[in-house]
C-alpha cells in the first residue's frame, strides 16, 4: 500500500538538502547577522504580513500603506544582503511551484481528456 505521508516526508527531507534552500538558509543566516538588514527585513515582513491581512479581509491597501510599501522597498532594493536572500527565496519558490505542477499532474490530465 502507498504511503503518500512517508512520500512528502521524503521529499520534505530531500528539499533540506537542494542548492536552493541551502542558499536561502546561507542568506538569512546573513540577513540575521547583519544588524542594519536584519532591521530591514523585520520591518519589511511586518509591511507584508499587514498588507495581507487587509487584503484577506477584503480591504484594499490604502495611499498610507502604498506609500510605506514603497519606502520600505527602496530600503530593501537598497540592502545588497537582503536582495540576496529575497533572490534565494524567488528561486526556491520556483522549485517549489514546479513540484506543485508535478503533483497536481494528475488532475490536470483527468480535465484535459475532455
């Protein structure tokens, strides 16, 4: 019988372990030792995490928070050593959504037998 938890299991341990995690674990080691980025990026993630949490109640973000959006991502464009890390994370992520199109393989050709 298939165990499809032991298979993610599997894979979660084998992702440890690709060039593309190991780069965002190296970066934000990085990030976190730098005093001046590590500030940057806390307040960076703090602006995201509150523009989703409007966006998932259905607010749009207003003039206010566009306009502290855009500061803070001028600090971060601005930070050589969080530009690395964010470049780590955008290649993971596209790991990560190939997987995804492997996985959900199956479904998409159940729908195009039409």
């Amino acid at each position: 019988m298939i165990n499809l938890y032991d298979t993610a299991n599997q894979l979660e341990s084998e992702l440890r372990q690709v060039p593309e995690y190991l780069a965002i674990k190296e970066a934000f080691a990085k990030v976190k030792a730098d005093e001046a980025a590590n500030t940057i990026y806390m307040e960076y993630r703090s602006v995201q995490e509150e523009m989703h949490a409007k966006m998932m109640t259905g607010a749009m973000p207003g003039e206010d928070d566009k306009a502290k959006l855009q500061e803070v991502g001028q600090k971060v464009e601005a930070n050589e050593v969080i530009r690395v890390l964010l470049d780590a994370e955008m290649k993971f992520s596209a790991l990560v959504q190939e997987m995804n199109r492997i996985i959900m393989r199956p479904i998409q050709e159940i729908y195009d037998e039409r």
